[in-house]
C-alpha cells in the first residue's frame, strides 16, 4: 500500500513511499501586503497542469468562487480585497483524480491596509450639558485603519498642534483634550487621519460650544450637499451671541458672498435673513467648498465649512455570459459603479425586481440562484441608480445540460489509402465540445486527423496502423458522455517493400531478387520480361523470388514483377537489372614510409565491369582532384602521387574503387619521417658502414632463432601435456572443457577464465544440454589455420575485429570473405556478452541478418567467423553517398532507397524479435550493405577506435548513448521496444546520410535530456512527413506506446515511392 507521508522540506510537495509524488509547485503563493477594496492576486502554479486539478482553502474551508474572489486558472484573483471576508489563511491544493494523490501549498494570507472614516465624539464630560467654563474637555477621533492612522485636529479648519492653547493631543488614543476649556476653545471640532492605505476625514464633526454671551456660538452648522445638475442646494447655518453676531459666507476664491455683491459664477446665490444660502441651477463651477463665518462681539469668529458636490454615476462594465449547471448554486455579484452618492443596487428578470428571499433572489448586490433549474437560464439585469441617473447591464445565464446522443460512433471498416469517418453527434446546452482519442492517446492537430465542427473524426488518408480501437468524449460543465468504435483497416494490394527499380547482379554469379507483396487476400506473385519473353530456363521463379543459378550477360534487362488477387486485381513494380563484374583491385596501396621532402606513391588499381572510377579520402576527406594543388596527383589507372612530403601528410589513405553496381575501399598508412644526417667524419676507431651492419645482422638473427626455439618448446609442452590429460579423462568427457587458457586443473576445476559451464540460458543445463553444445560447437568448427587475416576492421569490447579469407568455408566456393570477431577481454560480463552474440547469430537464419558460419575454440583468443558483404557497414555507405563528387557513386540515394534500406533493417529486426533476442546496439555502424544494397544486421561494435566518438562511458561501461532508450540508459532495461528506439535513430541516420545524431550536444547534455524525457530529433530534410511520424512513434517516451518491428516493416512497405517532405 502507498503510504502519505509530510515532507520534511516543507509544503508544496507530496511523497508516496518514500518516493516524492509527481505533482510539484512551480510557484506557491506566499503572504503579501494588500489595500482594501484593490485588485490582489495569490499566484499558484504547478508541473503538468492538464493531469491535476487546482482548488482553493480558506481557513481549511473551500473557497466559493463569485465575482469578486474567483479561480483564474490555478491561481486566486481578487476583484476587490475585503478587509472582513479575506482575512484568514489561503493555501493551494492540487490533487490528482486519477491516483487520489495531493499535494498543498505553503499558507498564505494578505496584511490588508485600509482606512474607514467615523465621527468626533465627546469622550469627557459624559454629556454636553455638563461641559462648563474651565473644566477638561475631551474628544476622541473615531477614524480607524491599518496600519494605525495619524491624527491631526483641527478647529473650525484650522490644524491644531499639541501644546498649542492648552491642547494635548494624544495619537495612540485618537484623543484630544482641552485643559481648561474656555470660551476660546469653542468652535466645530474635526480630525483627519492618513496612513499606508490613504486618508479619511471625521465623517460627523462636534461643535464645542462654552457659554460666552458675546461670543459667537453655532446654533446650526451647514451640511455637505449633493444634487444633480440644475437643481438646487440649501445651506443652513445659524450663531447665536449677545449682542447677535454677525453673519458671512464665503466660496472658495475668499469672494464674500451677498446679495448686493456676488460672484458672476454664484450669480443665482440668495442669502436669507435667517443665514441661510440657497444656490439654483446648480452647475459644475459651483461645486466647491462654503464657509459660514459667525463673529460675536467677542472671542474669535467662527468658521463653519461645508462642500457642495455634483451628482455622477460612472458607467458598469460588462458581464461575461455564465454557464451553470442544474441543481448546483450559484452567485453573481453586481459591482455598483463609481457614483456620488454611492448608487443604489438591484436585480431584475424579465422586468421584475427580484426578491430578497426564496429560490432566487437578490442578497446584497449578489443575484442568488439555488438548485438551479433550467427554467433559470435566461437574461438578468443589474441596475444602479443616485441622483446623477441609472445604468444597467445584463448577464446572459445559461444552464448547462448534459449531452445526448444522435449518432454514436459504429465499428466501421475503412479503406486504406482512402479518407475515412467515424461519427460522434450529440446535442445539449451549450454546444459540447467533442474530443476523440485512439488507443487511449488524445488526438491533436494532426495533417491526418481533422475534427469537424459536428463531432465527426475524419482519416484523411487511412494507414493500415489506423485499425485499432477510437473513442470520443462529448461534453459540457454539466457533464460528459463517451462512446468507441473500433476501425478495421481493408488493406490495399501493394509491394512490401517495393522492388528497387534498379538493382545490379554479379555476373557468373548467383542472384536472388525478391518480391512480395499484401492485400485482402494473399496475393499470387509472379515475375516476367517487360518486353513479353519468356524467363531462360537458369531463371526460376520461386513464389516471387526470382533466382539466377548463374548470372549471364543476356540476364540483364526489364523485369516486371506482378501480384494479384480476385478481389483487388493486380498490380506491377518494374525492375531494370544490370549485370556486373563486381570491383576486384589490382593492386591495392601498401604500408608506405617516406622521407620528407621525398615523393610517396601510393599505387591502387581496381577492375570490373562497368570500369570503376578511383577516387582517394585521405585524414577523414575525399582527396577533391581539382583542388589538390601542384604537390599532389592521380593517375589515370587510380594511382595516388604526393611530392615533397611533409610531416602533416602522414595519415591513413583509402583508395575507393565504384561503378554504378557497387563500392569498394582498400586502405594503407603513410608514414612521413625525417632523413638520417650522416656524419661529416668518423673516429679513428669507428667500424665500416658494412661492418656496423653486420653487427645489427648478426644480433637480430640470434634473438630471432632465441625466440622461434622457445616458442617450439612451449607448444611442445603444450601438446603433451594435452596428451596426458586425454589419457586420464573418463570416457565420453569433452577433453576441451579444461584447456580453453591452456591452464591445469585447480582442485578438479579448470582454471580458464572462459568456462563451457557458463551455459547460454537457451541452451538447457545438464548433461544433456552439455552434449548438445559441444555437438552445435563442433558443428560449427572452423579451423583457425584456414583462416588468412587481411586487415583489422577495429577493436570491439571483446577484442579486435578484423577481415579474413576462410579457405573452404563453403562448398564449392575456394575463398570466402568473412567477417571474424576475437575474444580477447577477460571480464565475466564480457565473456557472457559473447556468448550470447554467438547464440543470436547461430539461431537466426534471415537474408537480413548476418550468418554465423564457424566458430574457432581450440586455442586463444576464440574466434567468431560471421557473414561480411562487400561495401562495409551502413554508416560508411551512408557517409560516401552524400560525397558531392559524382565519379564516387553513380546516383543519390533516392527516398525509396532510403525507405528499401530501413525496410529490410526492419525486417531483420522482425526476425531477430520474434526469436526472443534483444540486439541492445542497433545502429547504422552495425549494418553491412551489399553491391546489391541488401542490408543486413550485424554487431560489429568498433567501441575502441573506429566509432569510439558514438560511445559514452557510463557506469563503468561503453554505451550508445545517442540510440538508448531512456529506460535503456537509466534503468538497465533492454528490450524489443528499446531496440525500436535505436531503429528510429537509425532511420534518423539513413535520411541524414550518417550524421552524428544530436551533433551539436555534448554527451552530458543528451544525458541529461533523456532523464527529462526531452531528447528528439529534428525532421531530417527531405524526409516525408509521414516516416518523420514514425520516428517520433519509436521514440515514444512509454515503450509500450513503441510499435512493434512487424508494424514498422509493413508501415515502410505501404511509403509510396513519391513521397514528398
């Protein structure tokens, strides 16, 4: 059972076992300062976010979206921050349905700011009634913020200070207190506080009056006024003094105002007896503030302020049409506009003002929808309303329901090669949306695949990995329903793979060439001459292979190669064959050492029918002969000259001898040295030149006959003690089971490091399988004597591979190339890795796979003798392909030879899986290529040197890194569907023509973005779009998600030959 356990690093993770969960926090949200009534945002995000899905808490609680706090994709938006509503605790969860796991976020929560206005009170005396003359008087300001305001008072307008006319003012207890109160000290009492958020004003003053007969007292203070335009305002304003006061209003320019005097903008201004002013048709210029100023006999004149505002309301902006589901509650706020004073807010449906109670009705300025039904949907009015007028604006409501169906998607059978429709129709409110998925996998835009508006799936062109199991998905907020079909694919009649157009025999030689063919039904094949002739009676046509016992020049011609069935008809691949005398050489260039400054001649030769063109690669580049300057020459017979040598000349040079059938290479050193400097005289005791000579003569001699007498000795050590061994051994026992190293027994057990104990898994165990081994062995011996090494290819993990001529390796056949394997290494691993390579090459027996045809066991190191082909390996034919130098090759590669050589790879790999082997090094250095371009599947390995810059050193191992798998690499885990991956790279390689994949990477950099599941390759030019598909299937970060060879081979076979990028 998975156990959940706390992370000790802290939140914002999840460990299941001890293993940390999949679901990580990009960004957590983390506690931030905020203003009251201002937009916020909590900001949580997360790795992946199509897999999980996100919701909010609130104090543990789940947070409600509404209009003013909502859900913005994973993060929490706020349109107006409430001090009261958002206070508390936020944190972020993220779970995922699929396997119940969950992951929260760190705790977050806003420092809101805000300020809210209040009155000045009287704080002491308890009352007004008992404020006298000379006695403490307190007030208190009731502004409150956060953070904590700072208070300023103030005194008919004027700011007071503490100290200032026996004033004390107290911020921390918003306090101000007159000590004593006198008659001065009367007048209208205000405060204003400002902090981090603003400012507020006392929303209600006090008017300190202490009796003074002559001194100005308030008997009415005028009141803020807000009208609309052209309507009128009233101030009211009042003093009482013996003997009476006098009266005076003042606007904001100072100006006095009467009604002998006004201002031209107050022209319609009346002041009355009582002091009251009355403004009409009100405008914006008499917006402002007014001060009504009492002055007594005595005492100073008191100020008395009031502001006239002008009605306004702003516009309210839009609603985004709501989509809710039946039976769930919903909210949708009213945000009223910007307005003096504030508008008032309500609700309306079809007319009618909603309630205050019951299923749907209007709460604050939020509309109320409870177990929604789908009478609800409809439009919703929101109206705002002051003196300035109204605004309104609708929300469009929809109900969502869930889908039903019109037409389900049926099993259908479609045509390959054809488009093809799968229907998904269903209706519902609003229009669902329509997803299709095939074997489980979502489809997304794709050339092939197109979603049409209805729901319906069209295959724009049918392939025959297209019959598989499809479903689609339709569905709405209310919810979903699902559907699958699966697709039976009518296959096309076609060539798997077609004939290559043009194909080159070896004359006097045997020939093969295939064609086969799918369809319906398995169809008939059969070959013809184009031109109507019928086949010699040396040609035989064998169930589509056309086989040569004996290639003559008359063979050569159009052949037309036809495949039919009853229901499809028939259809032709053309094949024009050309009869060759493949490339022999000559001569063949030879180790070469110069003096610099001397001329080097590096002599090559080549025969054959059509006559080869020479061309020479010296250090790594094709020797161009245009561009090789004075010093450097070909002849016409191929022949390589190179004048004045010099140091930077030394190097491998490959004579390379092709035709329009096939290519063959040679190579030899050059070694460029200094010249011996003779000296100018010579002591009197110095021997002759013939004498010094002599003496060089004599000792190499005598250590060479040293060496030949203990090399004699030891092996007729060797063979007796052989001898002896035999005469003691039971009856029946396998004599070679101890003499592998040539080593005596150790406590009855051979002390060879290569023991015929460690037994291939396939082959049994026991006596029984014992027997069965050494039988297969000596089937397979090959005697190493009949073996003549021609040159060293590279060295493998196990040891040098190199070129040899088997004398008698096949019958009737005097010399066969061959290709020979040495076990040389001493490491178990190694040794078991050998064995297993022998095992897979004695089973297989594929014409796209490389035999094993003998096995050299009776001395060390053992040898594995394998199938060679004339051109090399893949890597080197792909790499000579690609030379702009058209004398090196008759053609370029065109894309259906490209797609004929990573068929017939395919084909072997076919082979090679289905026999249960895992190759674990597939790749195109591990390929060998006919004249003939038949592929085969090798393992040459050439890890040491030759393609020691394709291997990585990882874990005390060489790998390919660049054609591993990523569970190949990071787990050890080899397989069929890791050997599909190496295929896809290879195929990479063919339509590149050999080059490095990932080239402009360091190996620690691919490294890296295989662990992250990152490592594709890019589209190769001119690769058609739909075998680029194919890679990118083999490389399919979940193996099962790989297809499989035989799917690859008949996905090859079906490319049509005029495929287009």
């Amino acid at each position: 059972q998975n156990l959940l356990c706390s992370d000790p690093a802290g939140p914002g993770s999840l460990l299941l076992g001890s293993t940390q969960a999949a679901i990580v926090f990009i960004k957590q949200p983390s506690s931030q300062d905020a203003l009251q009534g201002r937009r916020a945002l909590l900001r949580c995000e997360v790795e992946a976010p199509g897999l999980v899905h996100v919701y909010w808490l609130l104090d543990g609680a789940p947070v409600q979206d509404t209009e003013r706090r909502f859900t913005q994709g994973s993060s929490l938006s706020f349109a107006a921050v409430d001090r009261l509503q958002d206070s508390g605790t936020f944190q972020c969860v993220a779970r995922d349905d699929v396997t119940g796991e969950e992951a929260r976020s760190a705790n977050a929560s806003f420092n809101i700011k805000w300020i809210e206005a209040g009155p000045v009170v009287l704080k002491h005396p308890a009352s007004e009634a008992e404020i006298q003359p000379q006695t403490q008087v307190t007030l208190r300001c009731h502004i409150d913020g956060h953070p904590r305001p700072t208070y300023q008072w103030f005194r008919d307008g004027t700011p007071l200070s503490d100290g200032q006319s026996n004033n004390t003012v107290s911020s921390k207890e918003r306090n101000l207190t007159l000590r004593p109160a006198g008659p001065e000290h009367s007048g209208l009492y205000s405060c204003c506080a400002h902090n981090a958020f603003g400012q507020a004003c006392s929303s209600q003053n006090f008017t300190l009056s202490i009796a003074d007969e002559s001194f100005a007292r308030v008997v009415l203070a005028p009141q803020d006024v807000i009208v609309a335009r052209n309507e009128e305002a009233m101030f009211h304003c009042q003093f009482s003094a013996q003997p009476p006061p006098s009266l005076q209003w003042l606007f904001e320019d100072e100006t006095p105002i009467t009604n002998r005097s006004r201002p031209p903008h107050l022209r319609r201004a009346t002041v009355f007896a009582n002091g009251s002013l009355l403004l009409t048709q009100v405008r914006p210029r008499n917006a402002g503030v007014y001060r009504c100023i009492g002055q007594g006999q005595r005492g100073p004149p008191v100020i008395l302020e009031a502001t006239l505002h002008l009605a306004e309301i702003e516009d309210m902006p839009l609603f985004e049409p709501r989509v809710f589901t039946a039976g769930s509650e919903e909210r949708v706020t009213c945000l009223p506009p910007k307005g003096l004073p504030e508008p008032s807010v309500w609700w309306e449906h079809a007319g009618v003002r909603l309630p205050t109670h019951g299923r749907v009705y209007q709460k604050g300025h939020e509309l109320v929808l409870a177990s929604i039904a789908e009478s609800d949907a409809g439009v919703y009015t929101c109206h705002a309303a002051n003196l300035a007028g109204q605004r309104r604006q609708d929300v469009n409501i929809t109900v969502a329901t869930v889908p039903t169906w019109l037409k389900k998607p049926q099993d259908s059978q479609l045509e390959e090669g054809k488009p093809g429709y799968l229907h998904c129709l269903t209706q519902a409110t609003p229009k669902p949306t329509v997803v299709w998925y095939r074997n489980q996998m979502l489809i997304s835009e794709d050339s092939r695949f197109e979603v049409f508006k209805n729901g319906t799936l069209r295959i724009n062109n049918v392939e025959v990995y297209d019959g598989t199991w499809y479903r689609c998905v339709s569905s709405t907020p209310a919810g979903s329903i699902e559907a699958q079909a699966r697709v039976q694919v009518l296959e096309k009649l076609k060539f798997t793979p077609p004939p290559q157009p043009q194909q080159c025999m070896e004359f006097d030689k045997e020939a093969t060439v295939p064609c086969s063919a799918t369809g319906r039904e398995k169809p008939t094949i059969k070959w013809e001459r184009t031109d109507g002739s019928s086949l010699p009676e040396w040609v035989t046509d064998n169930a589509g292979t056309l086989h040569f016992a004996r290639v003559t020049r008359d063979d050569a011609g159009n052949y037309t190669c036809i495949a039919s069935n009853g229901p499809q008809g028939q259809i032709r691949a053309h094949v024009q064959l050309t009869v060759a005398v493949f490339i022999t050489f000559k001569v063949e260039p030879e180790r070469t050492t110069v003096y610099q400054g001397h001329t080097a001649l590096l002599q090559c030769e080549a025969q054959g029918d059509p006559k080869p063109l020479i061309q020479w690669k010296g250090k790594d580049r094709i020797l161009d002969p245009t561009k090789l300057g004075p010093r450097m020459h070909i002849f016409q017979n191929g022949s390589l000259v190179i004048h004045d040598v010099a140091p930077e000349d030394s190097g491998r040079y490959t004579c390379i001898a092709g035709n329009s059938c096939n290519i063959k290479h040679t190579e030899a050193p050059l070694y460029v040295v200094d010249k011996p400097v003779p000296e100018e005289s010579e002591g009197p005791g110095s021997p002759p030149p013939y004498k010094m000579i002599q003496t060089i003569g004599l000792s190499v001699g005598a250590a060479v006959a040293y060496i030949i007498a203990v090399l004699g000795l030891m092996f007729y050590c060797k063979k007796r003690c052989k001898a002896k061994r035999l005469q003691k051994q039971p009856e029946g026992e396998e004599p070679e089971m101890e003499c592998l190293n040539g080593g005596p027994l150790q406590n009855g057990q051979p002390s060879a490091e290569i023991q015929e104990e460690v037994a291939l898994t396939s082959l049994g165990s026991g006596p029984a399988a014992t027997n069965k081994r050494h039988s297969t062995s000596d089937k397979m011996h090959f005697p190493r004597s009949s073996l003549q090494p021609i040159t060293t290819l590279g060295k493998s993990e196990f040891g040098e591979v190199f070129l040899a001529k088997a004398q008698g390796l096949e019958e009737g056949v005097a010399e066969t190339l061959v290709l020979v394997k040495s076990l040389q290494s001493k490491d178990e691993q190694q040794q078991l890795d050998f064995r297993r390579e022998l095992e897979m090459f004695g089973k297989l027996n594929h014409a796209n796979v490389v035999r094993l045809l003998g096995l050299c066991r009776e001395a060390e190191p053992h040898y594995m003798v394998l199938e060679y082909v004339d051109l090399g390996d893949l890597k080197q034919f792909l790499r000579i392909s690609k030379s702009k130098d058209e004398k090196l090759k008759s053609q370029p590669l065109s894309t259906k030879q490209k797609v004929a050589l990573c068929t017939q790879v395919a084909l072997g790999m076919e082979h090679l899986s289905n026999n249960r082997f895992v190759h674990k090094d597939l790749a195109a250095r591990n390929c060998l290529v006919s004249a003939q371009r038949q592929v085969k599947v090798s393992a040459l390995g050439l890890s040491k040197d030759v393609y020691n810059s394709e291997y990585y050193h990882f874990r005390q191992a060489w790998v390919p890194l660049r054609w591993m798998s990523p569970e190949a690499i990071l787990e050890g885990d080899f397989s069929t569907k890791s050997d599909v991956w190496a295929f896809g790279v290879l195929m990479w390689e063919v339509f590149t023509h050999g080059e490095m994949p990932h080239g402009g990477q360091a190996d620690d950099e691919v490294l890296a973005d295989l662990q992250a599941g990152k490592a594709r390759l890019p589209q190769p030019e001119g690769c058609p779009s739909k075998l680029y598909r194919l890679m990118q299937r083999c490389w399919a970060l979940s193996p099962k998600d790989r297809p499989s060879f035989s799917e690859i081979a008949s996905t090859l076979g079906d490319s049509p030959v005029d495929s287009k990028p």
